[in-house]
C-alpha cells in the first residue's frame, strides 16, 4: 500500500479540490495513527484497548495488515533537509510506534491440504532414514501406511473437484430448460463484454420464442412481467424496472427500448422496434455490453475482434468525439483517442449516478484546443462539461478533476444503496462547484493589413473548441492620430518597413456581439471579451454584459508605439489578435430553495469575477510596458551596433600594422640593392626594382588613406552610436522610475 504523505496547506498553496483531498489525506493519516497508537499499547499489555479501524476507509481497508493474520514491512520516507525537520520527527515517532506492534500471523491451511503436507513431509523423513540403512520393521510399515493414505487421500480430492465440476455443468445446462452448450449452437443468444477479456462471453442469454422482458433483479420486473413471458434479470446503474424488450419470431429477434430508457445498437440509441443481425453491439447501461449471436442459420462471421475496446471507441465515435481516420496519425491524437475512449464508460457511470440520486447534472466529453487561446499553442487535452439543469450554471473539468470528483460520487451512491442519507452541503457536493466563467469560443484578427495602416472592421463568427459557431462579434483596428481620430484613406503606406523608428497609434473596438448561443439558453447569464495584445502580461477586458440578447460592450482601447521596431512589425505580420468571448453565469434562481445554499450564492454568480480582472491601472502598467519593451529592444540593437562597428575598426588597425611591416622590409631591400647598380649587359640594375617599389609606395599610400579614413568613419559612427546608446538608457531610466512611482501610488 502505497500512504499518500501528509499535506501542508500553506507550503503546497492547494486550493479547491486539491485542498480538500490534502485535509481527506491528512484526516485519513491522523487515524491511521491512532490505530498504530492503540496497537502499539496492546501490544505493550494493556487490556482493553479500542482499536479505531472503523473511523476511516484507510484502516478498514488495513485492518488484516496492522492487527491481523499477517506479516506486515512499513517503510517510512524522510528527508534530510532543515526545512523539514518537523515532519522527519514526526514520521521518526509515528515508524516507532509500528515497530511496537506484533503479530501472530499463521498461514491459512485447509485441513486436507495440512494433512497431505504433514504425510509428504514424514514421507521424506522416513525415506532419508531408508537410504542410511536406519529404518526398521514398523518404519518400513509405517512408510507404506502414509504412502497408501495419501494416495486415497489424493484421488478423493480429484473424484470430489470432478463431482464438483460435473455439477456446475449440470446447473448450466439446465439454464434455458435444456442442454445449453446444444441450444448455443443452434438458437440466438446474447453475451457479454466485459473491460476484462477473461470475463468477456461468461454471461449468455439464450433469446426464447416470444418475448422477454429485461428489467432490474432488485425491482419487481418478474412480478410485472405478463405470465408467458421471459425475463432477463440485471442489476446495477441505469436499469429500470422494465427496460428493454426482445421479441423472438423464429429465427429472427427484435429489440427494443420500454419507455424512455437507453437501449444502444451498433454505438446509437434506439427509439423504436430494430430488427438485430448477427455481430450487433447492443449496450444496455453502462455496465451492461453484449454482443448479439444470430441462430445458426443467420451467422456470418466477419472475423471481427469484438472487444470492449471497440465497443468503446464505437460509441465515441458514434458521438463525434473521434474518428476512425485518427489512429496513427500522431502520438498526440492517439493519446486524445485513448483519454475519450477510457473516459467514456466513466461519463456514463457519472450520469447514471447523477440519474439515481437524482442530481439533475449530465456530463459529456470535449476536446479542449489550445489554439483558441494562442494560435502557436497546438496542444489539445480531453475536459468534461458539467451542465447543472437546475441552476443553468455549466463547468469546464479537467481530466483528474473528473476522475477524483468519480471517485467521490461513488462513495456517495455507496451510502445511497446502504440506505444512509446522503444530504450533503454544497461545498461537499462532488457534483457541484462554485460559479465560474465558462468558455465560449474565440474571433481571430490578423493584423496585417495595420501594417500598411489599413483600417480592419469585420462582424466575425465566435468559434468554440469544436470549431462550431457560438455567435457573431464586431470587432475593428483602426489605424489613427495621437488624438484617436481616424487617418484618412490616402495615409497608408506602401512597404511596413516605412513605420519603422516613426510613432504608431491605433484603435481596437468591439461594439457588441449577436446571436450568442450563450444568452438564449438562459437569459440571466452575462458574457464578457478577453484579450491580450503584444507584450500584454494580463488579459485585457471589455465590461460584462447581462440580461440583454444582444450586449452591447462600447469596447475603444487606443494603443501608441512611439517607435515601431522590427519586433513590432513581426508581430503584425505573423500573429493574430485572439479574442477569447466568456460567458458569465446565469443568477441560479432555482438554487435558492435549496437547504444549505447561502441566500448571497445566486445573487454573487451574477456579479462580474474579479479573480483574474484587469483593473485601470493595470492597462497603464502594461502600456507602459510595452513602450519600456520597445525602447529596450531598440537600445539592444543600438549596442549590437556598435559592437560589430568595434570589431571593424579591430580589423583596420591590424590591417594597417600588417601595411606597415610589409613597407619597412621593403626599405631594407632597397637599401642592400645599392651596393650592385649595373647587371653584366650594363644595363640598370636598379631600374625595374625602383620601380617596382613606386608602385608599391604608391598602392600603399592609396591604403594608408583609406585605412585614415575608415579608422575616422568608424570612430565617428561609434560616436554617434554610442551619444543615441546612452539617450536611449537616460529615456529608458526615467520611465522606469515613473512606473515604480505609479505602482507604488497604486
């Protein structure tokens, strides 16, 4: 058993569920503690000592392993460091007190199986006796006495598993009013699936001429049952008294749901009569899968793997949730398929409970995108929808949510079945949650065309993870002046490039939106935009709207660059402007009639979140941050600047002492050839190496003039580099200490 460690609050900062499952663990191990505790002094003598195993699940469940028939190894975990000290002494205490507990553990043994080990074990003995030569008249008898016994004793135990056997095959057959193995040949019949393969096909139905009736064992579904008819009897989720309904006309059989119950074909709900054929996937519950066996005369085997796993992935697919083309396509969606193919029975399981304890909450599957919040975020995950029919609120689960929330409504039903009353308050409720804002969907604005200071104003469609409409939004960029009106039609620009180092204002604008799904399922509920532009830390907010059809937002933000950078003009061209569109939640009117709901619980949905709401003074902050960026940006590539000027001039200097040498040695060549003026001709010996060296004076001349003047362009350059370098920084300095002033203010 692997124990969860003890849960520090204030060291983790759990909130929500996380918080209440570390109290759960710690509440759990405080008992197992008092068990260990009360062991320990039993162990030490004292009578009379309680034993608290029935004060958690964790010690029911360890009873046998602490205080039973067993051999028990606890290894405690602790850590070195200073700043655990506290809870290393403690797991030191709490190893100790264990160490104080003993155990009389015996090894379980039938009393057959004891007797046969103890003739073998003499058996041995007195055969190693035999070998030696030590074994006299009554040993030797003895010998062949226990040899006999254990024969006879070996062959009852043989004649009884076989009488054993021969009499489940008997009670078998009978099953049906006849030879079952005989009529599985001949006759239609239903087994079972099961998630694990050893259980699947254990479980057959043989279908009767007639009719037969499916309904709940617990229930009176034999009793309703009209005389003549047959009944298959199951138990569990999501069946009803009377649920389905086979009819049987020769070899051909019908199936049907009673009512309104779900009875699933081939992965799709049936609402009336349908005809089966051989191989059909008939689903009754969650619990319930079978696969249906034609007469013999009607089978055609399709060689099929008719397994859980394909009735799973057939109902997902039969819900949209996958398709058949994913398989294989990337590790990724082949991870979404498994999560929706595992998860799927579980939904089901949730509902049904829901349905029994009549909750009035349904949960389905989605696939959430992260590319409706950041297009360069490809990443998807599996989330559950929980959809409140009471109150209208709806929530967005995440995958370990769910699965701890399951475990949660299970432990719930338990008590249910156990008759103990299963009133809770909200904030225990697995199946509620405070509140939230709910995603909708997302418009995409690219902003290229502000690149060329072209105007963007488009009614656009709200798409949700599916990539369904959700509704239509306004939304506009308006290039213009520093006084927010609008450039007129000849001020755009030909190349981007051409706004570089030059003051960039525009206007982002979102008037209203229409035909929001969101508000015509309830129309108390609310909606609000989210957003973030450029260097934005925090998304930006329009108001929230409720109550109205059709919300008007009034949204104008103005945005000024004072120097456009290369950076800037990137973003423009390659990234998109996400505007995220919440819905807020309705006021839950229904939910005010219900015991133990604060009165304020409705009234406070209504209220805009101010959880992650970006204030006034938060939008200063980032717009001046976003100047600070562009100033820093520029003030990097001022220095890279000069930096590569600098390593320019290294290479001049290096070129001209490079010159230097080269004309010294020249000199000392000039000098030694005076001594020999005249060749054996008598021509001018000197001649062609004078002028070989003018030349050379003169191309070297021509070199040390331009080496001047570079060495003058780059130093001049640097200057000027260096004096903007250092302007920049003072700029950058004093809007700095501006900010820190207005948050400190703030």
């Amino acid at each position: 058993v692997d124990l969860a460690g003890s849960e520090r609050a204030d060291a983790t900062g759990a909130t929500g569920d996380r918080l209440k499952e570390g109290s759960a663990i710690n509440q759990s191990l405080s008992t197992l503690g008092n068990v260990i505790s009360a062991l320990a002094e039993r162990a030490q003598g004292k009578s009379n000592v309680l034993i608290p195993y029935r004060d958690s699940v964790l010690t029911k469940l360890l009873h046998n392993a602490l205080g039973g028939n067993s051999r028990t190894i606890m290894i405690a975990a602790i850590s070195p460091a200073a700043i655990n000290y506290d809870e290393t002494l403690s797991t030191l205490r709490y190893s100790d007190r264990a160490k104080q507990i003993q155990n009389k553990a015996v090894v379980n043994e039938s009393p057959t199986d004891k007797l046969i080990r103890e003739l073998k074990e003499e058996n041995a003995r007195l055969l190693s006796l035999l070998q030696k030569g030590g074994l006299n008249e009554d040993m030797k008898e003895r010998l062949a006495f226990n040899q006999q016994e254990l024969q006879e004793m070996e062959v009852a135990w043989e004649q009884r598993l076989a009488e054993a056997r021969t009499q489940w095959e008997k009670e078998v057959a009978s099953i049906g009013g006849g030879q079952l193995a005989t009529r599985l040949t001949k006759e239609p019949y239903l087994k079972n699936i099961n998630e694990d393969p050893q259980l699947s096909g254990v479980i057959k139905h043989v279908i009767e001429v007639g009719r037969t009736v499916v309904g709940r064992a617990q229930s009176a579904a034999g009793k309703t049952a009209r005389k003549g008819e047959n009944v298959i009897l199951l138990s569990g989720l999501s069946i009803h008294d009377e649920h389905a309904l086979f009819v049987r006309k020769g070899n051909k059989v019908s199936v049907s749901p009673v009512k309104n119950c779900q009875v699933v074909v081939n992965g799709k709900a049936i609402l009336t009569e349908r005809e089966l054929q051989d191989e059909d996937r008939i689903a009754l519950a969650p619990s319930h899968l079978y696969v249906f066996v034609a007469a013999a005369s009607e089978r055609k085997s399709s060689g099929r793997i008719i397994d859980y796993e394909f009735v799973q992935t057939e109902l997902a697919t039969a819900q949209g949730l996958v398709s058949d083309g994913e398989a294989g396509r990337s590790p990724e969606l082949q991870k979404i398929r498994e999560d929706l193919v595992s998860l799927l029975p579980m939904i089901s399981e949730a509902n049904a409970i829901a349905d029994e304890l009549k909750k009035n909450v349904h949960m389905d599957l989605f696939v959430k995108s992260g590319a409706s919040h950041d297009l360069a975020d490809r990443s998807k995950k599996v989330m559950v929808r929980v959809s409140d029919g009471e109150t209208r609120f709806v929530w967005a689960w995440s995958k370990a949510k769910f699965i701890n929330r399951k475990f949660l409504m299970q432990e719930l039903y338990e008590k249910y079945l156990n008759g103990e009353d299963v009133t809770i308050d909200r904030d225990k409720d697995p199946f509620w949650d405070p509140p939230e804002d709910y995603f909708l969907g997302s418009v995409y604005i690219y902003l290229q065309s502000l690149a060329y200071q072209i105007d963007i104003d488009e009614i656009m469609s709200i798409t949700n993870y599916q990539g369904c409409e959700e509704g239509m939004l306004q939304v506009g960029v308006f290039p213009c002046d520093g006084k927010g009106q609008p450039l007129k039609e000849d001020q755009f620009v030909a190349q981007p490039e051409e706004l570089l180092d030059t003051r960039m204002d525009f206007l982002i604008r979102i008037p209203y939106a229409r035909g929001v799904k969101w508000l015509q399922d309830d129309p108390s509920r609310g909606v609000i935009c989210k957003y973030k532009f450029y260097t934005d830390s925090k998304k930006r907010m329009t108001k929230a709207v409720f109550r109205t059809m059709n919300p008007e937002f009034n949204y104008n933000k103005q945005f000024t660059i004072k120097a456009v950078s290369d950076n800037f003009l990137t973003y423009l061209s390659d990234c998109a402007l996400v505007i995220e569109v919440w819905g807020k939640q309705g006021d839950g009117v229904s939910v005010r009639s219900v015991p133990g709901l604060p009165a304020t619980a409705a009234a406070a949905s209504s209220a805009p979140s101010t959880a992650s709401t970006t204030t006034p003074g938060d939008e200063r902050i980032m717009d001046a941050l976003m100047v600070e960026a562009d100033w820093k940006r520029e003030q990097k590539r001022l220095l890279d600047e000069i930096e590569r000027l600098k390593q320019d001039n290294l290479f001049l200097s290096v070129e001209k002492g490079a010159l230097e040498k080269e004309v010294s040695r020249t000199t000392l060549r000039d000098t030694s050839a005076t001594l020999r003026t005249t060749d054996s001709n008598g021509g001018d010996l000197y001649a062609p190496l004078l002028t070989a060296v003018n030349q050379f004076i003169s191309h070297d001349r021509d070199l040390r003039q331009r080496a001047t003047k570079g060495d003058k362009d780059v130093r001049k350059r640097c200057d000027a580099q260096q004096s903007d370098a250092n302007r920049i920084a003072l700029e950058a300095s004093k809007l700095v200490s501006t900010l820190r002033e207005a948050v400190g203010k703030r």
